[in-house]
C-alpha cells in the first residue's frame, strides 16, 4: 500500500494508523506501562527536537533499545509520530477506524463486479438508510438558515438533504 500511495498520488503523505500502532506496541512489547507512553510520544503535539528527546526517554526509562519492534518504528516515525505530521492535512483522522466503519456499512450493499450504475443505486440505498437513521426530530421538522449569495441553490440542496 505504502508503494502505490506513493506512486499514484505523488504529493500524498501516508499516515500509519494510531490504532494498529497502540496494539502492535502491546503485542510487542511486553512491559507494563510501555503502550501508554508510546501513546504519548505518538500523539506529542510538538516539533521534533522535543519528540526526539521524549523518545529517547521512554526508550532508556523502558530499557528498549535494541528492541527489534521499537527500532523498526521508530525508523518511520514520519510516517506516524504527530511531531512529524504538523502542517499536513488529514481530516482529524488518526486511525483508520472511520473508514473501516463505513467498509462494514457499505458492504452488505455493493458487490463486486457491479456496473457502474448499479454500484451508484447501491451506494445511494445506502446513503438514504444512513439519513433515514440519523435523522433526527430537528432535522425533520426545521427548514436550515441559509446564509449564501446562492438562496436558490442553497434551498434547493437543503430540500433534497434534509
């Protein structure tokens, strides 16, 4: 996956889920109170020379360092570490629970091998089981404010959305 990300979408920068990451550190790394200050420096909102200093920390306080899993991870810590991460836009998006949360949903809708058609008619069934379950009292009863120069328009996505 890492090759064709890089490959196809050129200026992309690849996230490591923190999510994977927590449980490979559990699963590797046998050492009470180890996960949790893993958590810590992955999620460090600061600039690197500060990352790199509780890195070292936490490998000396923890006795890790020629831990196989911990020196491998630390070698793409670009690719994970948030101190690495500042400036780039991902959507608030850490893990990649959302999407495989939206995979389990969508699913059960689309088949493989679908026309293009039919995979558009499954996708939209799914999308208006989606609104119909989220929808609440206000939603139903209550007509949005609209606040562009475009009221027509405006109105218009409003009365198909809502």
């Amino acid at each position: 996956m890492r090759e064709a990300i890089r490959r196809v979408f050129l200026d992309a920068r690849h996230r490591l889920c923190n999510w994977h990451l927590g449980k490979n550190a559990v699963s590797n790394v046998h050492i009470s109170g180890f996960a949790h200050a893993f958590k810590q420096c992955m999620d460090m909102e600061t600039d690197e020379t500060k990352f790199e200093h509780g890195w070292t920390t936490m490998v000396e306080e923890f006795g890790l360092q020629t831990n196989s899993w911990v020196l491998e991870t630390y070698e793409k810590r670009h690719m994970w570490a948030e101190a690495y991460m500042r400036g780039h836009f991902f959507a608030g998006m850490k893990s990649t629970q959302r999407s495989e949360c939206m995979n389990a949903y969508f699913n059960p809708f689309l088949q493989h091998k679908l026309k293009l058609y039919e995979f558009v008619r499954h996708y939209d069934r799914a999308l208006a089981r989606i609104r119909y379950n989220e929808a609440d009292a206000e939603t139903i009863n209550t007509f949005p404010v609209l606040i562009t120069p475009l009221r027509d328009i405006e109105r218009h996505g409003a009365e198909l959305f809502t």
